[in-house]
C-alpha cells in the first residue's frame, strides 16, 4: 500500500471519517472509526499532514497528532465548502477537507496551544456572564414598566434602583409584594453575576500581567487588558499571516468588495473571521476617537482629522484596523509600542 501524505479528517463527537491521498493526489484511504479508535490508528500511521475544519474539539485533536509526530493543520469550514462534491456526507466532506487543503492560496489557522485555549475559555465564560447580566436587567426593567414604574436603560441606573428596592423595608415606592420579592432577587443574582466577571477579569489580568505579548500589545492605545490577551490567542504564532495588512483582514477590518469589469466597488467592512476580537478592536477605537481631540501627538492629529472628513464610526473602525495591524507587528518583533515610534523590549 502506497504511503499517505494528506489525510483528511471530518471529526465529529464519536464517528470520525478519514480521506487519505498519496503523493499524486490519488484517494489510498478511505475509513471510518469510533472515536476511541482514532488515536490508536494515527498512532500506527507514518508521519503525514493530518487537515481537519476549525471546529469544537479540532484544536485537541491537532495537538495530539502533532505529539504522534504528524503535521497537524485546521482549515476554516469556509474553503471547504466549495469543494463538497454531491449530496453533504462525512464521506464527501473528508474529501472536501483533502481537495481544499491540497490548493496552494489555501490559508489555514493557527492551532491553540492548551495555554491559549485557557484564555479563550476564560473570555467564553465572561461574555456569556455578560449576556445573562444584560438579559436579567432587561427583564427586570420590562416586569416593572407594567406596573408603571419606567427605568432609563442603563446598567448603573436599574442597579442604583434595585438597590432601592431592597433597603425599602416599608416598601415607599409602592410595590407589590411579589414584585418587590423579585426585585430583591434579580439584585442578589446581579451582584453574584458581577462577583463572577469580576473573578474572570482577575484571571485575565494575571495572564497579561505575566505575558510578555500581552504586556506588548497592552501598550496599544486602544488595547487593553481583554484585548490584548484575545489577541495573544491569535498571534501565538504571527508568522501564519503574511504581514499587517493580512491579519486586519483576517479579522473582517478591510472594505468588502464587488469589482468587475476594471471598476472598483468597496462597501462596508467584510465582518470576517472572529467577531468578539473585532467588537473589541473597534471599541477600542472608539475610546481613542473619543480623546484623540485632547491630544497633540501625530496619531492624534490624524484621527482628528479622519474624524472629520468620515464621521466617529468610520474612524473607530479605522484605528481598530491600524491596531490590529500594530499588534501583528508587536507580536512578530517582540516589541512594545510607544506613541511616536516603536521601541525594541
């Protein structure tokens, strides 16, 4: 049997299906198998690039092929498709994965290291915090706008309300007894939520603060503590994007594009790639937008004047692609980065 070189794999939680290629793109292999099967089958094979689609568990399963001595490579599902021949299968998609990966404009991701994915796990679990104290504030405001009561949006203001509530012991604000119980408990459930992203932002700063990237790219304008360790997560190993310009459209920051026939039509941004690292980005931006007025530096006067000439969205949106830029630069060079020039750690 001929050696396979590219071996694609469509993994899922227990069946797995294997598309293996030799040197002359010929289909060799051709296997499914149970989830407790496939290390032990890797383990058998001789050293081979192993491609799989960037999803839930790919990040596990390419660190422990690399330790089986194989190249481990995750492709975004996005190329993949094209290449899906027929009805969609696991059968179809293992050959799919082989067919992109074996294009040479092919770009693939980085892969986590147990380290980053610690990060990433941390920023998981702070958002979707994030999320339950947004949806139980809207909830409670929305409970209260039916007995009349309306509360201002804002997280300050229902808290400062709620607060209220709970120290009315004779009940001035003229509620209802089961209302008032509820409020007494969405403000104790509030303030166990903040406790708990406020013990996440306590891990995410002991990461920065002994991170010499992080530290880097903390002294960003615009970049702080949640930035600057998301972006570690992606700039491990910056030299998988090509320059600046590549990782700004990695994360979605450049202009779409429609162009035909010679004429060029650029629209809004393209919103690729990780939405969370650019929200960041982009209200980062805002930030410096914000102040940028106070200052006299170059950066500053540049901002001003773009402000002008595009409006506060566009150049928020314009900063965040510069930073992203800077950060690629800071993790490739080891730098930090100072306001008029950049200074070698």
């Amino acid at each position: 049997m001929k050696k396979v070189t590219l071996l694609g794999i469509d993994i899922a939680k227990e069946i797995f299906q294997l598309h293996g290629v030799d040197s002359l793109g010929k289909a060799i292999l051709k296997k499914k198998l149970k989830r407790s099967e496939l290390l032990k089958f890797i383990a058998q094979m001789e050293p081979c690039v192993i491609v799989m689609e960037a999803c839930g568990g790919s990040h596990y399963w390419a660190r422990e092929f690399k330790k089986l001595g194989h190249d481990a490579k995750l492709i975004s599902p996005q190329y993949v498709k094209p290449f899906v021949r027929g009805n969609k299968n696991d059968r179809n998609d293992a050959e799919a994965i082989v067919e992109a990966a074996s294009r040479p404009r092919t770009r693939f991701v980085s892969i986590n290291t147990e380290a980053e994915q610690d990060v990433r796990s941390v920023h998981r679990v702070r958002s979707r915090l994030i999320r339950d104290r947004t949806s139980l504030v809207n909830e409670t405001r929305g409970c209260l706008y039916e007995y009349g009561v309306f509360k201002v949006k804002g997280i300050t203001k229902i808290e400062k309300f709620l607060a209220e509530v709970n120290g009315d012991h004779e009940n001035k604000l003229k509620l209802t007894s089961m209302v008032r119980e509820l409020c007494i408990e969405a403000y104790e459930e509030y303030k166990e939520i903040n406790k708990r992203i406020e013990k996440c932002d306590r891990k995410l700063e002991a990461i920065a603060n002994t991170n010499v990237i992080c530290q880097n790219l903390m002294t960003i304008p615009g970049v702080g503590i949640l930035g600057a360790t998301i972006l570690f997560t992606v700039l491990g190993d910056p030299t998988i994007f090509e320059n600046g310009r590549h990782f700004a459209a990695y994360l979605g920051l450049v202009p779409k594009q429609n162009s035909s026939g010679g004429k060029e039509k650029l629209y809004g941004i393209s919103k690729r790639g990780d939405s969370y690292i650019r929200s960041l980005l982009i209200h980062g931006g805002r930030s410096v937008v914000r102040y940028a007025p106070k200052k006299s530096d170059d950066r500053s006067q540049w901002i001003c004047k773009l402000h002008d000439r595009a409006g506060y969205n566009r150049t928020a949106v314009a900063v965040a692609n510069k930073n992203a830029r800077v950060a690629w630069a800071l993790a490739v060079n080891v730098m930090e980065y100072k306001a008029d020039y950049v200074k070698a750690a």
